[in-house]
C-alpha cells in the first residue's frame, strides 16, 4: 500500500513539475510581430518639378526591422479638395522594407500623397502633403481656404443624397 501511496505522490509531483516547464516554455514563445504596430514613413523629394518624374518612398517597418513581405502597399495621390478624383498607384518592393512609385505631378498644387500599408495582419494609411511649384505665403492661404471651402461643400451635397 505504501508503495502505492509513493508512486501516486510520485507521478503527482511529476505532473506539477512538467506543468511548470510548459508554463514557461509558453512565456518565452511570445510572438513580438503581433504586439508591435507597424511603422510606415513617407519620403519625398524636396524640391519638385511640375511634369517631372519623381519617386515617392514608403519606408515599412516594424520596431527596428524593415518589413520585405507586406502583403499591399498601394499610394494614393490627390489634390486639395479633390480626394474623389485621385489616383492609386501600387508601390514595387525596392531592398530593406521601401516600396516606392514613380510619379509626374501634372500642374501647381497642393498634393496629397497616402501610403495604404498591408503587413502583418495590420493596415496603416500614413499621409503626407506636398506642394509642387513655388507659391508665396499669401497664395498657399488662398489656396488652403478655396480647398476648405471645396472639401465642405462636397461634404453637404453627399449628406443631401444619402436619403435619396
């Protein structure tokens, strides 16, 4: 009986101990991927020619690594208050987490430029605003002011069709 008695505290004292191990097994297999947010930076030239090709970088990165294999990266450009009219352009894998695109921007103007990263099971939308051509402080207030005033107004006439 006692022999009995020694081998249940036996195999009970084993389970604890394997239990124990795999606990701690378990903590140190935490996946990083998931708990870090990824990172996307935008770059641009800083001078930029109207009608001249320009590349547009997307830096991808999550904590300190750069990521080669998102699943999406797609740029979106528009003009001020013109958000409904722009253009999306699929961004090609260069080395070390940049995907970038070429890009003419066609007249003076104040650009939006946004980078829809998929990677990772997460999706960011970074964006960045560029001026193209060469516009005085009193200008770009103007130019600001009539896109408002566009952005509002497009916003009143679709909250005018949504009951139709």
């Amino acid at each position: 009986m006692r022999m009995k008695v020694r081998q249940v505290v036996l195999f009970l004292t084993l389970i604890v101990i394997l239990s124990a191990c795999n606990q701690n097994g378990q903590e140190q297999v935490n996946e990083p991927d998931t708990l870090t947010m990824i990172d996307v930076e935008i770059f641009l030239e800083e001078d930029i020619a109207v009608n001249e090709a320009t590349v547009i970088t997307a830096e991808v990165t999550q904590g300190e690594q750069p990521i080669e294999d998102a699943d999406e990266v797609v740029f979106e450009v528009w003009t001020l208050g013109s958000k409904e009219a722009s253009e999306m352009i699929e961004g090609t894998h260069s080395e070390n987490g940049m995907y970038e695109m070429e890009y003419s921007f066609l007249e003076e103007d104040i650009y939006y430029v946004q980078a829809h990263v998929t990677a990772r099971n997460m999706h960011v939308m970074p964006q960045q605003e560029v001026i193209v051509g060469d516009f005085t402080d009193e200008e770009l207030a103007e130019i600001f002011e009539d896109g408002q005033e566009e952005a509002t107004d497009d916003e009143e006439e679709e909250m005018d069709h949504s009951g139709h």
